[in-house]
C-alpha cells in the first residue's frame, strides 16, 4: 500500500517522547489543498509545483506544510541523533552548504 507510513524512507525510529502528541501519521491535506507525507512528496497543487517569479515564498511558511513523522529534513545527521537518540544539537549559525546565510551586515572595522 503506497500510503503505508511504515514505507516512508523519510519516518525516522522517534524516540517515545517524540511520538506523543506530534499529529497523524498517515499523509493529510493541508488547508491550501495539498497533500502532505504522501511518499512522492509532489503535489499538482503545491506551489512548488506552480512556482513564478510571482510567487511569495512564505505562502510556503508555517507547521501545515510539515509532515510530524515524514519529512527529508530528519535524514540529516544532526536530526536523526536528536529524534533517535535524543542528542543535543548544538546551537550555533545556520550554514548552506553553498551560499552565505550571514544577514549582509558587516562587523564594525578595527581602527588600525
């Protein structure tokens, strides 16, 4: 069965403390219409799908477009330790691995 959650390759082994009241399991619609956790992780009316120079990324924004239990993000070394074994993630910046995501503000120069 294609919407079984035990198939998803994105479901981690939470720890009991993570499953408890996190939300459905099984995939949903979100109130934009579109399908979430359904294992194929396209939706004909996500706007992922219908993207323009139009389009305003924080349509995107908010827990509806977040599955509790399927999600690519929980692959992450960091996320699977924090979810499965309950290891801390260090705080510190946000880092693509590609492009700067420090906000564009300088440090102040030192005076020579």
């Amino acid at each position: 069965m294609a919407d079984d959650p035990n198939l998803d390759p994105f479901e981690l082994e939470f720890l009991p403390r993570f499953r408890s009241g996190s939300g459905p399991r099984e995939p949903f619609v979100n109130q934009h219409g579109v399908l979430i956790g359904d294992h194929s992780y396209a939706s004909p009316e996500s706007p992922l799908e219908q993207w323009s120079a139009d389009t305003d990324p924080a349509i995107m924004a908010g827990d509806e477009w977040v599955h509790p239990y399927k999600d690519i993000g929980f692959l992450t070394g960091e996320n699977r330790a924090y979810f499965e074994q309950g290891t801390e993630i260090p705080p510190g910046p946000l880092a693509h691995p590609e492009h700067s995501s420090e906000s564009g503000i300088e440090p102040p120069e030192e005076d020579a």
